[in-house]
C-alpha cells in the first residue's frame, strides 16, 4: 500500500519506532554487531546476483551489505513502512547503485491502514472481540510482483507488534479471551506474510527473523520466554519446501537486543534469530 493510502496515525508511528531502533543501536552497537554481520552473510552467501530483488522491511540497511548487494543486481526495491529510511537509503550510495534502488515507502501487510480503521470504529469491546478472531490478512500485493529473490528482513516477527499497540492503545488491560482474539489476528499477519513469500514468483526466498523472546534478570538463572511467532507462521516457518523450492540454508543465532543495565535496570532482552533460504 503506497504511503498516500497509509494513515498518518500509522505513518507516525512508523517513524517513531524507526528512530528508536536507530537510538538503540547507537546504545548497542557493540552488543548488536554479530547479529547484523550474521544477517548480512547469510543474505550474501545465499542471494544470486543479477536479479531483480526485493526487500522486505529493508529499515536503514543496518543489517544487510547494501553496496554489495546493489552492485551484484540490476534492481533492488527497497520496501518498509517508515518515510524516515528514504535518507538512509540514499546516503552512502554512489550514483550509479542508487539508479538501482526502487524505495518503496509501504506498508507489507497491504492491511494495516484497514484494520486500524475497524479498531477505531468500533461500537463495542464485544464487538471488537469477534471481529478481532475472524479477521483474515489479504495476499500482500507484492508477492503478485516479478521478482526474481525477496528476503524478508528480520521482519516477521515485527509485523504483528504495530498492529497489537494500535489494539492495546484502544482496548487498556485486555482479557484472556481478548489476548487470545489478538494472538489469532497476529498470527494472521504472519501466515499472510510467509504464504506471500511461497505463492511469490521468486526462485529465491530468505528470511531473517525473530522466533523467541528472552528475558533475563542478571541476579537470577531464570528465563521468561516470550514467542515471537503467532498461529501457523511456526509451521509454515518450517516448511521444508514450498512451491517447487528446497531448503538450500538453515541458520540461527542470539541476538542481545537490550542487554540489562543499558536499556533498562529491571531486565534485559536477548532474540533467538532464525535465518531460513529457499531455492529452486
Ligand atoms: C527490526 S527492523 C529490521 C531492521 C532493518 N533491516 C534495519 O536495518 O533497520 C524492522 C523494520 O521493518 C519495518 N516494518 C515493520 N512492519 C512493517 C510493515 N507492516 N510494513 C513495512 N515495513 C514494516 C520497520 O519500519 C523496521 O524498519
């Protein structure tokens, strides 16, 4: 969805998300440095070249060598929601790769701006409860599109969280039944996401994401765990091929994304990473 049809409530939001990930990775860089260089070889090391590509929630290209990465293909879209990633994606970039860059400001959902407008309207918490559990996420647009290779970039487990806040922020202090009604809508996101990268024309699939949440006390030996994945994105995650394509690479990694003490006193926040290639 062009940023034109996406709600300015959105678009902030976006944008405020964006600058935190940038503040916070000036607090860490240190700590975050070998889930970026992990994320960007596995793109390398399974990205053929000379394709048309496109990137799903390419941020500010933290986490992926975008000279190399431009320079190999002829056309690279550049997909994410936040506006403020349009200067990262420009500086940096001679020229001639950036001739190569097609941005894409857009939300990857294609559903957000509606869903929110349903929040938004409804008459009733009740109300808002069933028709939390029966919504369904359309196709995203761009898995209609020629590409020849999408990575998905430490996104998925992303996607649902903008939509649980605009949840959250109408409905404060939800009831099990309500969790569970979001949970189910979450999940949506994500099936819609991972049925996209199948059904897309793509001889080459790669995700990066997001599969556990940890959090940590550094007094205590105690983890609590959180998931990152919601309904069946677990199991289409593990898809062992789809559509003609094989599993051709298979990685994971922790990412220490709030080390205690840095972000917060209370606890820290460790990621298990999850990198998955498909090809035909
Ligand atoms: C954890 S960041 C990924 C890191 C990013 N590759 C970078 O280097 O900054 C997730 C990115 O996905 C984007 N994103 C999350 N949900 C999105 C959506 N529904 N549509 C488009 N982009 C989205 C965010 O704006 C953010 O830039």
């Amino acid at each position: 969805m062009p940023l034109s049809l996406f709600s300015s409530a959105l678009s902030r939001q976006f944008a405020q998300m964006g600058s935190r990930i940038v503040e916070r990775h000036r607090r860490c860089e240190g700590w975050w440095a070998p889930h970026l260089k992990n994320t960007a070889d596995f793109i390398s090391q399974h990205l053929p070249s000379g394709a048309r590509v496109a990137v799903l929630g390419a941020g500010r290209l933290l986490d992926i060598d975008a000279a190399s990465l431009i320079s190999r293909n002829d056309e690279v879209h550049l997909f994410d929601a936040d506006g403020s990633c349009l200067r990262a994606w420009r500086s940096g970039l001679g020229s001639d790769l950036r001739r190569r860059i097609v941005p894409r400001i857009e939300d990857v959902t294609c559903c957000l701006s509606d869903w929110q407008a349903l929040v938004r309207d409804c008459k009733s918490v009740a109300s808002l409860e069933r028709q939390l559990a029966a919504l369904r996420a359309p196709l995203p647009a761009w898995a209609s599109e020629e590409f020849d290779a999408i990575v998905s970039l430490n996104l998925l487990g992303q996607i649902p969280l903008y939509w649980r806040d605009v949840v959250r922020a109408r409905l404060a202090g939800l009831s099990e039944p309500q969790e569970e009604a979001l949970a189910a809508s979450m999940g949506e996101l994500q099936r819609a996401h991972l049925e996209g990268l199948a059904r897309s024309t793509a001889d080459r699939v790669i995700v990066v994401t997001d599969s556990e949440y940890y959090f940590y006390e550094a007094s205590t030996v105690e983890w609590r765990v959180e998931a990152a994945l919601f309904g069946s994105a677990r199991t289409l995650l593990q898809s062992p091929g789809v559509e003609g394509r094989a599993v051709i690479g298979k990685d994971t990694w922790l990412w220490h994304l709030a080390p205690q003490f840095i972000e917060h006193n209370d606890e820290g926040e460790i990621h298990k990473v999850e990198a998955i290639a498909w090809g035909r």
